[in-house]
C-alpha cells in the first residue's frame, strides 16, 4: 500500500494540488486497494510559495510537486 499525502491547504491548492489529486484518484481507481490517498492541512512548507505544491509519498517529501512527478513515485512503489 503506498500513502500519498497531499497538503490541501491554500497555497498547494493555489498552485494545482488538487489537479494532482484528481490524477491520483484516477490511478487509484486502477490500482485498486494500493494507493491511499489522504488530503491534508497546511505541512508548514510553504513560507516559501517555490515549495508548494507538497507532497508525501510514504516518507518521501516532495515540494514543487509536479503531476508526473507524484505519479512515477507512486509507480515506483506499486511494483
Ligand atoms: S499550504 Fe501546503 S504546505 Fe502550506
């Protein structure tokens, strides 16, 4: 099972968190049972706006998050 955190607060969501949620939902949808995705407060990263998005893949921190970005580390741990 991979954990995919996503920071749901306003400067993720400013900077296009949520259109990486939707991605990871459609993945999950594919890969049933494996992925769990969970949205998440402000992590505190974004005094500097360049961090945002932030992501959580188990415990691999990811900042400027980009969709292809998530989705190969996700991937990745899938197989
Ligand atoms: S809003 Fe995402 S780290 Fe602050």
């Amino acid at each position: 099972m991979v954990k995919v955190e996503i920071c749901a607060g306003s400067h993720c969501s400013l900077v296009g968190a949520l259109n990486i949620l939707e991605t990871l939902e459609e993945l999950q949808t594919e890969y049933p049972g494996q992925i769990q995705i969970e949205k998440v407060e402000c992590m505190d990263m974004c005094d500097d706006i360049k961090n945002a998005p932030v992501i959580r893949v188990n415990d691999d921190l990811i900042t400027s998050a980009q969709t292809q970005m998530v989705i190969s580390k996700v991937m990745e741990r899938i197989k």
